[in-house]
C-alpha cells in the first residue's frame, strides 16, 4: 500500500467507486475533536456519486455472487489481513478523526474491524439451509438462500471502521455489492480501507464508498430505486426519515439505534467487580457508545458507599489528548454535539439535580494547540428525577445518572421506563433474581455481572426505540439473503 497520506493537513479523499478512487466536486471539511482544526475534506455526495456507485455495484452483482463461498471468504481473509499488517496507521488516524484515544483505537476499534472479516469469513462456510419432509403428501420443502442485491449500508462516527466492516463483511461475505456511506465526520478509515480492496482480491464495483452527508448522499442510497436492503446504524430520529424515505420501495430494513442503557445494582453485588465495570460502561470511548450505561440504579442500603465509591473511581479516569496513551478518554466528536451534552448538565443543574464530579475541564493539562478541543470531564449526576429529560434521551456523552431504588419490582419498572430497549446491565450474586430480571427487562441485550462480552454467532440489536432486526452470525446471514420455500412432488 502507498504510504498513508493522513499525515498530512487537509487531506483531500475521493470516492471510491468500480475500484477506482474518483474525485467529486464538492467537499466538507473534517474536524480533529481534539484541536478543533481541519483534519481533512471529504467528498460531499450527491445523486450522481450514488447513482455511479449503485451502477458499479449491479455491474459487480452477478459475478460476486457466482462465487463459492469459499472463494468470497478468501478475500475476506486477505482484507482483514491487510487491515492488521496497517493497524497502527489506521489506529491513529481513527484516533485523529474521531477523538477515541489512541489506545481505544488500537486494541478495541481496529482489531474488531479485522475479527469482522474474518469472522464472516468463516461463519458464511457454515450455514445451512432447512428441509421438511411430508411423506403423507409425497412432498419435499426446502430452502434457499441468495444474496439480495445492492446493499446500502449507513454508518455513524462513533466506532467509525467497526461498525462499517460489520455490515460490509456480512454484506459481502454473503454474495451482495455494497455501497457503503460511513459518517461525514469520520471517514478517513473507510477511505484508507479502499486501498486496500484490490490488493485484497476485491473485483472492482464490490464495495463502493460514497462519502457526503446524510440528507445528500444518504438519502440517495435509501431512495435508490436499485438499493433493495439498507442496514443503518445511527439515531433513531434518522431511523425514521429512512423508514419513511424506503416505504415506497418496500425495502429490507436493519435499525440499529440509540439507547437510555441501564445498570442495576443490588445490594448483593460485588461492587469491587460492578465498580469499575460500570465507569468503564459510562464513559468508555467519552460515552459515545450505544451500549453505554446512562442510568444506574442503585439498591438504597448500598447508594451511599456505591456513590462514594464511584465518584472516586470516575475522578482516576484521565481525560487528555487523544495521542496519549495514558489517557482513559479522548475529545467528543464536534463543537455541536460537546454544546449538546453540556446542554443536558445545565438542564440537570437548572432541575435541582446534583453533579457530583465532571466539573473543572480549564485545570485540564493539555497542550495549548488542543485548547480549542472538544473535551468534557466524565460527569455524574444523581438526585435526578426518572422524568428529567437526562434519564430519557440519549446524552451519547461522558455524562451517567444514579438514582437509588427499593425493590425489584419497581427498579424493573423504572429501567423499563424509557422508549429506548437496546441493552440493560444486571449486577447481583443472586442467580435466581439475575434470571428474573433479565427476562422481564425491555432490552435486546442484558449483561450480568459483566458488560459488553459479545459472541458475535449471537443476536445484536435493540427493542423498542433501539431499532429493528438483529446483527450477528446467523441473523445478518439472514438479512443479507433472501429466502426462497420450494417443495417437491415426488
Ligand atoms: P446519525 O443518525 O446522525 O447518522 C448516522 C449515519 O446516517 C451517518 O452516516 C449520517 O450521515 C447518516 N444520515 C443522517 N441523516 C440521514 C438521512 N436522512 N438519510 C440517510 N442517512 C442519513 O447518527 P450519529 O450521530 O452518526 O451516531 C450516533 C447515533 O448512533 C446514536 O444514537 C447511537 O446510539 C447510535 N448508534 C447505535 C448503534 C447500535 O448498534 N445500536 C451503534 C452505534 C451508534
């Protein structure tokens, strides 16, 4: 691969479309988040990138998914090879775009892009299709699996080469073309990941990358005509338009939205375990997560120690310059979205709420080229109503409630209390009452005793406000093809 150009200033990208970078004609600029300077101009799409990029993608169609599994699993092997032979370049250039630290990017984001191929690699040698048999009526049914098509895939900013390389693998793994749109925010992975295809054994028109914004780009992919499945990761506000904009089209949809995520704490908790489990699940990657845990219910005869215990943790977390790798957490995405979250701080306080820590962001010591950064301290807010918009709306920021509860009963009334139902954290050494609660909790995911332990072969996804359809080994072999019943008269 040529040497990567981030390290320039203002690094220009291109499209990538039919295996070849293409310059468009327009651009938007690109922030750093931890200097707030220009970090690169990325193409600003329109109909016509699209419309190439979807022409591309059903010119590559039918010799793609003529190919044996086997053979489409080769290439995917040898891309995520390629990204691991690259990791440190692409782990400092997501650090760069996205304000994640430097060591966030290295050992979580950039080595989950490389298992996402690989995984769907291996998984798609595995699938098998069903068969009933109905002997009274002389019959034979079986299934059939083809790839659907064109796949449009939408990606947000906050686990920018994760969670594209999550719908681009399955996509392809399973015989689709792809035109793939990760966020305008954060798109120099996607981009340097286009050097990559060829040399991966990629044919050209497989995976297209246009780069723009939602209203432009985006809703071109989902109001293409030609694109019949879409897979999006994002708000679920944006969620709705593209559920509005593809209705006509009828067209395959997986949602993957956002989330109010709680955490329940019994009494009976190993709080030496829960403790430092629930920082990292408040504030890893500056809570910009959706499985982050924004509300954490504490049984009242432990709310105090638990408190305590947790401010005091929370203060040893180091917010500093992306680069550092000594730092637990990063810069937030953009100027707007820092105003938004503190935005939520000020309407706790104008409540009466209580912050118990996040305050004091001027003592930070960073270098004076990032004082206009866009950091925010981790913060903590309790004696916060279940009514207040910050235990409702998704902050997507290093900010967590903690309220106390009583019983059962009601902390599983309040956890359900939200529209979101994307993933719920249970903390008690009661097996009996894990059990209970993780069923009767409104989540798509529920972690116990534990957060964010995933085997990929298993259902992800939210219920509710927090999307529709599942990812993961079998349920994205399933989105990405459609299924066909025949039966046979002998
Ligand atoms: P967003 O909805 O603003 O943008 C996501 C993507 O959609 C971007 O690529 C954007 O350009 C595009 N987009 C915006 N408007 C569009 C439109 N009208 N038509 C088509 N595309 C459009 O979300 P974001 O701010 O980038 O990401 C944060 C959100 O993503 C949070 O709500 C978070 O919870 C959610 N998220 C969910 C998951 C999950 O797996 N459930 C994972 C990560 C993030």
């Amino acid at each position: 691969m040529p040497k990567m150009a981030h390290q320039r200033t203002h690094l220009m990208l291109e499209n990538y479309i039919a295996g070849k970078f293409v310059p468009c004609s327009r651009h938007l600029d690109s922030y750093d988040p931890s200097s707030g300077d220009v970090y690169c101009r990325v193409p600003d799409s329109g109909k016509e990138e699209v419309d190439a990029a979807v022409n591309a993608a059903k010119d590559a169609f039918p010799a793609w998914s003529a190919k044996s599994p086997l053979q489409r699993s080769q290439v995917l092997h040898k891309l995520a090879d390629l990204i691991e032979a690259h990791l440190e370049e692409f782990a400092q250039a997501e650090s760069k775009d996205q304000g994640k630290t430097i060591t966030a990017a290295r050992s979580m984001e950039i080595p989950r892009a490389v298992y996402n191929f690989h995984f769907f690699a291996s998984t798609i040698l595995h699938h098998t299709t069903e068969c009933a048999e109905m002997d009274h009526m002389g019959c034979t049914n079986f299934t059939t699996r083809t790839p659907v098509g064109v796949a449009g895939l939408i990606s947000p900013w906050n686990l920018p080469l994760y969670l594209l390389t999550w719908k681009i693998a399955p996509a392809i793994a399973t015989g689709n073309t792809v035109v793939a749109k990760p966020s305008e925010m954060t798109s120099v992975t996607a981009w340097m990941m286009c050097k990559l295809l060829e040399e991966a054994g990629v044919p050209p028109g497989v995976v297209n990358i246009v780069f723009g914004t939602g209203p432009r780009a985006g809703e071109a992919i989902v109001s293409h005509p030609d694109v019949p499945l879409i897979s999006f990761t994002g708000s679920t506000l944006t969620a709705q338009r593209i559920r509005e904009r593809s209705a006509p089209f009828c067209k395959k949809l997986s949602l993957e939205l956002g989330g109010k995520n709680p955490a329940i704490i019994f009494d009976d908790a190993n709080l030496d375990e829960c403790i430092p489990t629930t920082v990292l699940s408040s504030f890893v990657n500056q809570g910009e997560v959706c499985l982050c845990t924004s509300r954490i219910f504490v049984q009242k005869n432990i709310y105090n120690e638990f408190l305590e215990r947790f401010v005091e943790n929370v203060r040893k977390w180091k917010v500093g310059v992306p680069s550092d790798p000594t730092a637990n957490m990063g810069a937030v995405i953009s100027k707007e979205h820092l105003e938004k979250v503190k935005g939520y701080i000020n309407l706790a306080q104008n409540e009466g709420a209580k912050i118990l820590c996040g305050e004091g962001i001027d003592s930070l010591e960073i270098p004076d080229k990032n004082k206009m950064g866009y950091f925010l301290l981790p913060t903590v807010i309790t004696e916060v109503k279940d009514s207040s918009r910050c235990m409702q709306e998704e902050i997507f920021g290093p900010v967590t409630c903690i309220v106390p509860f009583e019983t059962e009963e009601e902390v599983i009334q309040r956890a359900n209390d939200v529209k979101y139902g994307l993933a719920a954290t249970v903390w008690s050494q009661d097996v009996g009452r894990v059990h209970r609660v993780a069923k009767k909790l409104h989540t798509g995911m529920v972690w116990t005793n534990c957060w964010l332990i995933r085997d990929l072969n298993l259902p992800f996804g939210g219920m509710k406000a927090s999307g529709i359809g599942r990812e993961g080994g079998k349920d994205s072999f399933e989105f990405f093809t459609e299924v066909k019943t025949i039966t046979i008269k002998h």
